[in-house]
C-alpha cells in the first residue's frame, strides 16, 4: 500500500537488522515514508544497499550510524521524510516535526513540556496520539518522550516498553 500523496511515488522496502529487532524501511525517491520496529520476528540483513534509492541509502546509513554510536548521528543529514503526515499543517505533523527539531539524541522530554513547546499547552493527550501514529520511530525520536512522572509510558502500545529504555539508554552512553 503507498502512503504517498502523490501517484508518482514508487516504493521501495528494505530490512535491516538492529539490537531492538529487525527494521523495516519503506521509501521512494522523494524520502522515508514508514519505519516499522518488528520486535518478534527473525532477522534479515540487507542483500545489496546499492540498489537502493538514496533516501533509502541514506537512512540505512543515517540507522546503521546511530546504532554503532548513538552520537554519531548529530553530524549527519536525517533522510528527508515524505510521508502524508508530514505533509500537511496539522497539529500531529507540527508536534511530530518540533520533536524532531527540537530533542536531541541523550535528551528526554515530557508530553507535556512537547505540548507547550509546540504551542498548545492543553494539549498533552494530543501530543500523546501523535507520538502513536508516529510512522518514522527512530528519525523522529517519540522514545524520547516520557510521562511527567518519569516514567517512560507505553512505547509500541506497551510491547516496545523495553526498546525504549533500551535506546534511552544507548543513547547516553558516551563513546
């Protein structure tokens, strides 16, 4: 199925093996459209990168980076994003795109304070169905969010709990 708006899309999927489970990459020349975290299946490694789009290239290498050192990602590109949510002026899109922006690799933030950074600081539960229909985990770092209290809430509706503390924690690491 093409999440893309424009018919001109032509998608192209790749898996690549990570520590928190195999990723599934889908993209077209215009970007990354979905990152799907598979945290129960058998992993595959990627044939040959080369025929893959750039985009795609970029974000195996931009993931491959970030999972060797967590740090590391801080001076490269992010692979341009070209899915329909993104697209658009909504409030999950401009949530998604601040939290991006604005959170860096080791750095947290709460619902919450994502809410009043994006502009709307009533709209926490908001902010939380955005971190749930986010399509690009990882490039857009919803792990990073966490509840008020700390706690880290339930990433992948609770089955990822600890892929999150696990790239929390990599994340910190210094290399």
């Amino acid at each position: 199925m093409c999440l893309c708006v424009s018919s001109e899309c032509a998608l192209q999927s790749v898996c690549l093996e990570s520590p928190v489970g195999e990723l599934q990459l889908s993209g077209c020349e215009k970007g990354i459209h979905t990152i799907t975290i598979n945290i129960e299946t058998e992993h595959r490694i990627i044939s040959d990168k080369t025929e893959l789009k750039p985009e795609l290239q970029r974000c195996v290498h931009w993931l491959q980076s970030y999972f060797s050192s967590a740090q590391s990602v801080n001076s490269l590109p992010l692979p341009a994003l070209h899915n329909p949510l993104f697209q658009g002026d909504s409030f999950t899109a401009h949530v998604l795109r601040t939290l991006q922006e604005k959170v860096k690799v080791g750095q947290t933030i709460s619902y919450k304070q994502l809410s009043e950074v994006a502009g709307n600081p009533k709209a926490i539960r908001a902010v939380g169905s955005a971190m749930r229909r986010n399509p690009i985990p990882l490039i857009v770092p919803c792990h990073r969010v966490l509840c008020s209290s700390g706690d880290s809430g339930k990433y992948m509706g609770g089955r990822g709990n600890h892929v999150k503390l696990w790239l929390l924690s990599h994340e910190k690491q210094k290399d």
